[in-house]
C-alpha cells in the first residue's frame, strides 16, 4: 500500500523549518574536526549528539571509501565599474567557457546596467570584461581581457565569495577552502569538507578507510533558491563535473566489493550519482550535470553522507531529505535547533548511515 503523507512531497513549504537567526555560524570552529556532529540511522531513526566531529572515526570501518570533491575556491566575487556611465555593479564568476578561453558565464548585481557591448572595469583597470551576452536572472556571459595570468590578476583584486548570511570577513581565506582543495574553478566551498584535517585523514587511512576523489566545480546550481512552489518547476543550472580514471577504479571495486561509498557533501554525492545514473558504473568522464535530487530520486551510488545543515527551502536540503525521509530529517534540524547546533557554511556537521 502506498504510503500517504501529510504533506506534499513536491510542495516548497514542505521543506521549510525554523531557525533562529543566532545559530548562523558566521566563522569557522577554531580547529576543524573539533565542530559539533550529529548522526542519524536512516533505518531505526536514532539520532545521536557527538561532542566533536573527529568521533566520525567511530562509524567509518575498513573498506568504507570516502569521496571528497577537491575543487578549489576562487576568489570570484569582482566588483566592477562600468565604463561608460562611471555605475558600479558586482560579478560573480560561475563557470568559465569549455571552448574559448577567458568567456565567463556570471552573475551580475545591479544587472540592468550591464547590456550586450557594455564594458566594465576592475581593481583600477588591471582588468575589463565586455558583456557579450544577456541572459535572465542576472546571467551575463562577460570576455575577460588582462595582461598576465588571470588566476593572478584574481588573487590580487577578487574576493572570496563568502555565502550572503555570512557578516563576517574571513581572517584567513583558508578557512574557506577544504584541506585537500586542488583543482580551482568553484565560486563556492563543499563546506561539508570543511570538518576534515590531514591528521584526521591519516587516522582513517591507518583503518583502511579508502580516499576518492571527484571534482564539481560548485556554480550556480547548487546554491541557487528555488522559487517555484512546485519543486519539480525548478531550473537547476549545470556544473562541470569530473572522475579520473583511478578514482573510477577505486569506486568500481568497492561497488563491485558491496562496500560502503560515502560522499563528503551534496556535490560529492551529485557528481558520483551523475555519472552511475548516466553510464550505470563508475566511468572516467568530464561532464555537465544539472542533476536535481528531491525526494522520490533511486540513489545508485552512495550508501552514506557527512554533510552540513542546509537553508530552508534549498535544493541542498531536498536532497538530504530524498537520502534519508523528509520526516526524519525535519527531526534531525529541529534536534539541532533545539540543541543548539551551528548551521551553513560554517556550521556543524552531520552523518546519514
């Protein structure tokens, strides 16, 4: 018989919940494995407080593979003036051009100032770009013009592009990246991963706990809100997605092996669920995936989950909710609430199993 639910499953309101505004984090745990934990056991419904994340070590046994995405954050947020008319607007870069190199794909505050041809400055005049197409929703595709490197001229005039209900300034860009960050071209962190140190890998490793890597070079899909009231409406935006050859082989053995596979975060999880949906195993590919995981989604490729606490209403959180049951999970925040967890990018961690 199926199951009836009070609510709709497609519904946006079913995915909101209260949080107070003080559990916000606004900056990093002072140490990173020393952030809160919460656990939650999809098949009897046992939630469980952790005082420090590091405890994770407890629930990760031989052979479990843990899959981290080892994109790099790029300082992406560029403050510009335009050109002609001296106004001033924000951008935002998402993705660059798989052709044609130094093309951008961002997005634009103040967007009704930046027209097809209009030329923006940046960091005074170190760098220009010319809007070359407009597209809804603040999406300009820019060309970038320099003298040098573009990751240089970045670093020196970009800004990390910290979430909006961050106040804070950083005062170590670092605490904005994962330890084991490499590949650069995300305009956000896998916070998830923030909660892992060197040491804590080395631990694990000593376990025979596996390491694999993706990378999901994290735009606009991941952190765009949803606004229709019916979910399944929404426009979730590609990202780049890759597996290398090695990293395929160690998820092929361990599916072929029945071993537990754990993502580290929502897009670690995308990105191996990505490709099993669109090859059925675990091929080498770089690929675009606009992936939209709500409830009702046949997980092919993970058996686990250490991720953050997610918006009211984000796709983050139907995707969490889809993993373990709407119901348990809406329980899970509102323990968190209750006791006190810190919540988003900086927040607490937790583990589905």
């Amino acid at each position: 018989m199926e199951k009836q639910f009070d609510y709709d499953i497609y519904s946006l309101s079913s995915y909101d919940y209260y949080l107070p505004e003080e559990l916000i984090a606004q900056s990093p745990s002072e140490k990173r494995d020393e952030s809160r934990l919460l656990t939650v056991n999809r098949e009897d419904g046992i939630i469980k407080d952790e005082d420090k994340f590091f405890k994770i070590e407890d629930y990760l046994y031989e052979g479990d593979v843990l899959v981290r995405n080892n994109t790099k954050v790029i300082p992406a947020r560029l403050f510009a003036t335009k050109k002609e008319t001296n106004g001033h607007c924000e951008v935002l870069l998402l993705k660059e051009d798989d052709k044609e190199k130094d093309l951008w794909t961002t997005l634009v505050g103040n967007a009704h100032i930046v027209k097809e041809g209009t030329v923006l400055t940046f960091g005074d005049d170190k760098m220009k770009a010319v809007c070359k197409e407009v597209k809804d929703e603040g999406i300009r595709v820019m060309k970038f013009i320099y003298q040098g490197i573009f990751l240089e001229n970045l670093e020196e005039i970009g800004k990390m592009p910290l979430p909006p209900y961050i106040h804070s300034q950083l005062l170590n860009n670092d605490r904005y990246q994962t330890v084991y960050a490499k590949i650069s071209g995300s305009a956000a962190a896998p916070t998830a991963g923030f909660h892992f140190t060197d040491e804590l890998f080395e631990r694990l490793k000593k376990k025979n706990v596996e390491i694999a890597e993706v990378t999901l070079n994290i735009g606009l899909g991941t952190f765009r809100p949803v606004k229709k009231d019916d979910i399944r409406l929404h426009n979730m935006h590609s990202e780049r997605c890759m597996l290398d050859e090695k990293n395929a082989e160690i998820l092929s053995r361990a599916k072929k092996e029945k071993r537990r596979i754990i993502p580290v975060g929502t897009t670690s999880l995308r990105t191996i669920e990505s490709i099993y949906q669109k090859y059925s195993c675990f091929k080498p590919t770089v690929m675009d995936t606009s992936l939209f995981i709500y409830p009702g989604f046949d997980f092919k490729a993970s058996d686990a989950l250490i991720t953050n606490f997610h918006l009211p209403k984000s796709t983050l959180l139907m995707l969490i909710c889809a993993f373990a049951s709407r119901d348990l999970v809406l329980k899970a925040y509102n323990h968190a609430v209750e006791n006190k967890y810190r919540f988003f990018s900086f927040g607490d961690s937790m583990f589905i199993y």
